[in-house]
C-alpha cells in the first residue's frame, strides 16, 4: 500500500514518538523517489529512499543536481551569474 498523500513529511509530530519505518518501507517499495508538496506555498522537495538511488543521488551531480543552474533550488542562496 502506498502511504497516504496525506502525511506530510514536513510535519515534525510524525518523527517524534519514532521513525515511520513502514512509512518508508511502503515508499521503497511503490513509490522511491517521491515529491513532497510542503505546506504554505514552500517549495517542496523529493523523498530518495531506496539506498542504491541515494547512491546514485550523492555520487552523479551531472544528472541528478540541485543548483538553480538546472532548475533547482538550495537551503542557501546560490550565485547564478557567470564569472
């Protein structure tokens, strides 16, 4: 069963009594990388949560990247102009 759209990943309350192990089991399983819209208008995020994309993810910034260069977005601010 894939988890309900539902739970909000950006709720803390979730994480607090525990990990949401069958949560993440059932993400593996049907869903490996999944968006996450945050609340608010924020800009979201995805969820990577099979180990080897996690690897791939870390190891390959030529395809998987998140710099405003390419359309993505940082914690922190980014200089986008050539130098």
């Amino acid at each position: 069963m894939l988890p309900s759209p539902a739970v909000d990943l950006t709720d803390a309350s979730l994480f607090q009594a525990a990990p949401p192990h069958g949560f993440f089991a059932a993400l593996r399983d049907k869903a490996p990388v999944h968006w996450t819209p945050e609340p608010a208008g924020g800009p979201g995020f995805w969820s990577v949560t099979r180990h080897r994309d996690v690897l791939t993810v870390s190891t390959d910034p030529q395809t998987v990247s998140s710099a405003a260069a390419v359309g993505g977005h940082r914690i922190f601010d980014e200089d986008t102009t050539d130098t």
